[in-house]
C-alpha cells in the first residue's frame, strides 16, 4: 500500500488551512452586506436650498403676436403715358414729398402746352373784340344801331368769354400734364426698387406701379388677441384682481427674443371679432429711427395693462404633472411636501402663482434631484440671481468670519423674490 511520506503531511495540512482561512472572509462580508442591506447604512436628512415667498405686486403683462406694417406706403403710378427718359433716383434714398424720381419724354406735351397757349391767345383777343363792339354800340344806339344789334353784339361778347374760360381750362391741363412727366414722390419715405427701366413705355393710370415708397418711422405693428382673453381680463377687473394703471405700456419682443428699446402707444383698438378666428385686432406704433424693424416681421407686442396681487416661484423650482399640473417641493416640519400650483403667466425665470402657496413659505429650488414628496430635508436659505442661478443666502453678519451660518428652516432676508 502506498503511504504518504512525513515530509508531504505539513505541506497539505497548510492548504487546507488557507482555503478554510478565504472561505471565512468571503462568508463574513456576505453576512455583513445582508445585515446592511441594499441602500447602504441609513441616511439622514438631505439638505435643500429653499426661499422664502411672499405676495407682492406683478405687472399684469399680456403677450400677444403682432406684425409690422408700413406707417405709410406709396405706389408711385404715371399720370401720363410716355417713354421713361430717366430714372432720377436711387433704390434705398430717403425721399421727402415732391422729390423727383421719374423723367418721362415730354415732347408732346410741350408742344400741346403750347398750343393750348396759342388758342388762349386767340380767345383773349376774340373777347376783347366783342366787348370792344359791345361798349361802342352802347354809344351809338338810337342814332346808328338798333336795339337788336347791341344784343346780337352782347351775345356774341358772352360766348367770347366763354371760350376764353374753355381755353384757359386748355392751358392748365396742358400745364398739368406737362408737370406730370416728372413723377415725383408724394410722401417721406424710403425709396423701393424701380420696377421698369429706361425706355420702358408706361402709360397713364396703370395697374402696375413703377416704384414704392415706404414710411418707416414710425411704424406700425398689427396685434391679434383673443375676445376669450378679452373676456377674463374683463372679469379680472370685476372682480379687483386686476388693477388698471394709468396707461398701457407697450414692450416690443424681436425676432431673436431682445427686447426693442423704446416703448410704443396704443393708437386703435379694435371693435370687430373674427367669425373664423374669434380674435379682434389692434394697432400700436412704434419710433423705429434705425430701421430696425420692417414692415411683414413677425414680433411679439406686451402690453402691460396694470398689477395683479401674486407670488413669484423661480421656474428652476418647478415641475409637472402627467396632466400638466405645476407643482413645486415646500419645506413643512423638516420634510419635503409636493404642492400643485395655479398660475398666470411668468415674469422673467419666475412664475407668477396665484393659487396653491401661502406667505412664508419655504419653496425648495435647489437638490431637488431624486427628491421625493415626505423626504425628511433639511432646508439651507439661499438666493437667486436675475439669471437663475443659486447662491448662498448671506448671513447676518458676513464682515466676520466667525459669524455662523443661517440656521437650517429660518427664511433668508433676500430670499423673497
């Protein structure tokens, strides 16, 4: 029978030991991870950034759609027909009224002036004639005219004098027409495009324009609102909610989202509701010196009609429903309470909540992630900059650096927004 040499014994005995040693450790972290469980040793409070909010007075801004339109527009139209001989402009100059901008050929008219000058010639002379025969066969009626040939002679006086008016009506529209063949700007404006060239004929009254000059400051912008809005806004101020300022202000939102610098007026209301969009219009004007704005832009007008009694709650801070219903985290006795919101509008990064708060209460708008409603929080008063982002509340005394931090639940003096 084999059998195992002495020196062989202590070497396995050694092994063993150490596989037994491995399988120990192993069975002790496992048991120690099940007595701890999956989420790690337990947590304590989580802490938050809240502000404290209050009511305070909002404007009551409407934001509504608009387009721009020309304050003025002129489609420039030959009142005469002709050949263009010259175009006396250039496309963008800044004309005033009366400037020149077309030359048509004025040859025929010149020599219809001028014959219509001649024929007032003629009339003058014709008239003075017949009154010359008038005055002399009033000296010598009852000796050498009869009665009958000083009307006849009257008569012929008269008509002399009409046709002297007829050809003087000749000689103002040949004037007239002469004048036309310079085409001249009849307002301020900036100058369009020529749509013909030289040597194109035009004829009188077309259909189409040969250039447009458009008025551009100040401007108008067209604004569509709903009778629906109308119709709250209304109640609104039934009901005190809505308190009216002594005017309308008027913002201006471009294109890009910047805001135009200057404030406009409210020039019509309108009075008429759409059949097919339920929508009434209204005109605002607007100084546009720099041409900034041209007429078919789209833009956004804001018309803030007053104040309304409201709280401020930083969008950041805020979240949604499936439905849609805004809520917001309020820190209540150390825990975190989801509360649905009301509101009408926003200001800035804020919304404008009327319904769902109370004065003092601690909104939490920052460590909000994975945040759940009756998490045990603890709340740290912060800020919030015109930007949106959160800062530290400053304590008391920020001069001395011994000076301790805010307690955890106290509102911070700035945090109000």
């Amino acid at each position: 029978m084999f059998q195992t040499s002495p020196a062989n014994r202590p070497r396995l005995g050694l092994r063993t030991f150490g596989l037994i040693s491995l399988l120990s450790c192993a069975l002790f972290a496992l048991d120690a991870a099940a007595q701890t469980g999956p989420g790690g040793p337990p947590q304590g409070p989580v802490s938050v950034g809240t502000i404290t909010v209050q009511t305070v007075d909002v404007p009551y801004v409407r934001t509504l759609p608009g387009r721009a339109v020309a304050y003025e527009t002129g489609e420039i139209r030959a009142r005469v027909s002709g050949v263009v001989e010259e175009i006396l402009y250039a496309a963008g100059d800044k004309l005033k009224p009366g400037d020149p901008m077309f030359k048509i050929e004025d040859t025929t008219y010149v020599a219809a002036f001028a014959s219509a000058k001649a024929a007032l010639a003629g009339a003058e002379v014709a008239r003075d004639t017949a009154q010359a025969t008038v005055d002399r066969y009033k000296t010598l009626q009852g000796s050498a005219v009869s009665k009958a040939d000083l009307q006849t002679a009257q008569a012929t006086a008269a008509a002399a004098v009409a046709s002297y008016a007829a050809a003087q009506a000749a000689v103002d529209v040949a004037q007239l027409d002469l004048d036309r063949t310079i085409v001249r700007s009849p307002i301020s404006g900036i100058a369009g495009i020529p749509s013909v060239s030289v040597g194109a004929l035009v004829t009188a009254n077309q259909a189409d324009a040969l250039a447009t000059v458009t008025r551009l400051d100040p401007i108008y912008i067209d604004v569509s609102d709903s009778s629906a809005g109308m119709l709250r806004v209304r109640a609104q101020i039934d009901d005190g909610s809505l308190k009216l300022g002594t005017k309308v202000g008027v913002a201006l939102v471009l294109e890009d989202g910047t805001t135009y610098d200057g404030q406009g007026t409210v020039v019509v209301l309108g009075n008429v509701v759409s059949a097919t969009t339920g929508t009434f219009d209204l005109r605002v004007q607007f100084d546009n010196p720099k041409r900034l704005i041209l007429p078919g832009q789209f833009l956004r007008v804001k018309l803030t009609l007053g104040s309304t009694s409201a709280k401020l709650v930083p969008q950041r801070a805020t979240g949604r429903t499936s439905d849609g219903t805004l809520t917001v985290f309020v820190a209540k006795d150390g825990v975190a309470k989801k509360v649905a919101l009301t509101s009408s509008g926003t200001q800035d990064n804020a919304w404008i909540v009327t319904g769902g708060l109370e004065d003092g209460d601690l909104v939490i708008v920052d460590g909000l992630t994975n945040l759940r409603d009756g998490a045990e929080i603890k709340p740290v008063p912060v800020t919030i900059d015109a930007d949106g982002v959160v800062h530290d509340a400053p304590t008391p005394d920020a001069a001395s650096p011994d000076t301790a931090k805010p307690e955890a639940g106290k509102p911070a003096a700035t945090g109000n927004n």
